[in-house]
C-alpha cells in the first residue's frame, strides 16, 4: 500500500533536511554518534537490575519516570519544533509501551523483595 499524502509530504521534508544539513554542516550528524552512546549507556546502567533486582529496583522507578516523561517531552518540544500530530502520537507511544516491562518489573522485584523479607 502506499503512505498517505500527509505521511509521504512529511517523510520528503525530513529526507530534504537531512540531504541539506548532510551538504551543508556535516558535523551535526556527530550528535547521533553521543545519542547512540547514551542510549547505550543508559541500558548499561540496567545491568545492576539484573545482578540484584531488589537493592536495584530503583532503576524501574527511573526507567517508569524515563517513560512516562517521554509524551511529554514528544507532545510540547514537537509542538515547538513543527513535527506534525501524527508523528508526535508515534514519539509519544514509545513511552507509553515502553512503560509496561518496566512497571512489570518492577511489580515482580516488589514481590520478590516481599518473599525474601526484605521489605
């Protein structure tokens, strides 16, 4: 099928920047490289939930607050920066779905922190 018009406009727009900001100033695509890191290092710090899930449940505290924080900041700074609705409905969703593993495990550190006592 094909994308509608809206989607193929919006998806034109972003290959144009891209193609231009590419000719034009070539070392703002450095940032992807710092972004990739991030990411990566932010799973990283997950590890430690994964080594002791209960002294660690902290984490999926954070990682809930990382998510819920995600619409937000995908709904007002689009806004701000002319991504359309559409899009920003997809930013924010990542959020939202991402919101679930985590909540999930950090419901099941709980029960486990409860069955060794450690409440």
């Amino acid at each position: 099928g094909r994308l509608p018009e809206f989607a193929g406009a919006w998806l034109r727009t972003l290959r144009d920047g891209i193609r231009a900001t590419s000719a034009r100033a070539p070392f703002m695509f450095y940032g992807t490289d710092w972004l990739a890191f991030g990411h990566f290092m932010i799973a990283l710090v997950f590890v430690g939930a994964l080594r002791d899930p209960v002294r660690n449940r902290w984490l999926y505290e954070f990682g809930m607050m990382a998510c819920a924080l995600v619409p937000v900041w995908a709904l007002v700074f689009g806004q701000l920066r002319g991504i359309p609705a559409w899009w920003r409905v997809i930013d924010a969703a990542f959020g939202v779905v991402g919101f679930v593993p985590v909540w999930l495990c950090h419901r099941w550190t709980g029960e486990l922190q409860r069955a060794e006592g450690r409440a």
